[in-house]
C-alpha cells in the first residue's frame, strides 16, 4: 500500500512533535491513500504557513510491521466516528492505544457540518444524515512511533 502526504515540505523523517491536537483524529502523522487530497493538503498547508513548496511525499507500508499494529478503522462517518472526531477537535484527551486511526477525512462541508453540530443547532443524528452522503477521502493517522515505523520513504513530488 501507497500513502501520501501533502506538505509545505519533503517529509522523509515523519514526527510527531510538529502535529496538532485538534485535528480529527488528534495528534498524528496523517497520511491519505488518494494523491489528489494529498495535494489539496500540500497546497492549503504552502498557502496557510506562506511558506515553503506544496509538496506531497509518498511512503510504502511495511506490512511485516503493520500487520502487528493496533488499528481503529471508521467505516463511514458514524456516530463513533463523529464522537471521535468532535472530541479531538474539541481538544479533550482521548485515551486510547491504537497505533493507527483510519477513516474519512472531514472536508470543508463536513467541517461546516460538525461546526453547527457541536454549536448545538442540529443532533449527532441529523449530524450523521448530513454527512452520509459525502464522499469522503480517507485519512490514515499515525499515532506512535511504531506506527510511523511501518512506513518508508518512497519520494516526493513538488506541485
């Protein structure tokens, strides 16, 4: 498997110092399957910082070491989904141990979406029914070490 990240930079070392609390799925390394959303992040991130290249590096999973990690999987956006999500972004410590957290990613409508949810206008239902039919880009976040261990450095692009 091929991830990308979109940056303002070549990442070749991934870290977890540089990364945000109140970012979906908390503090992590985020990665995504799909180039394209990989660049619309290298690009946002270039604009918003003024600084650097919009770059989207690639990295190949290690499956040995995958394979070994915990990993929480969202489907879709669900209830769990929403819950984890708000919670992070909230910045409330989530207690967990997964290595790795995987699931949609919440695009500039989805964000609107949570935005009046936790404002307290809609219900985590009518949140939900809102956000099912969106098709979401998928996120991988690399919560440990061990998790940004099972990734290796392929090469990165400058957009």
């Amino acid at each position: 498997m091929i991830l990308y990240h979109g940056s303002n930079a070549i990442v070749q070392k991934p870290t977890l110092l540089a990364s945000k609390q109140a970012l979906d799925f908390g503090k992590a390394f985020y990665l995504t399957s799909d180039f394209e959303q990989a660049k619309k992040w290298a690009i946002r991130t270039t604009e918003r910082r003024n600084d650097g290249k919009a770059t989207v590096s690639s990295y190949k999973v290690d499956n040995n070491i995958w394979n070994e990690l915990s990993i929480k999987k969202f489907l879709q956006p669900d209830k769990d989904w929403l819950q984890y999500i708000t919670a992070n972004r909230k910045q409330i410590i989530i207690e967990d141990n997964y290595d790795v957290v995987i699931g949609p990613v919440a695009n500039d409508q989805t964000i609107a979406t949570i935005g009046i949810y936790l404002r307290g206008y809609i219900t985590e239902d009518m949140a939900i029914e809102l956000l099912l039919p969106q098709k979401l880009k998928d996120q991988y976040a690399l919560k440990t070490l061990k998790a940004i261990s099972a990734i290796n450095f392929l090469e990165s692009i400058t957009i």
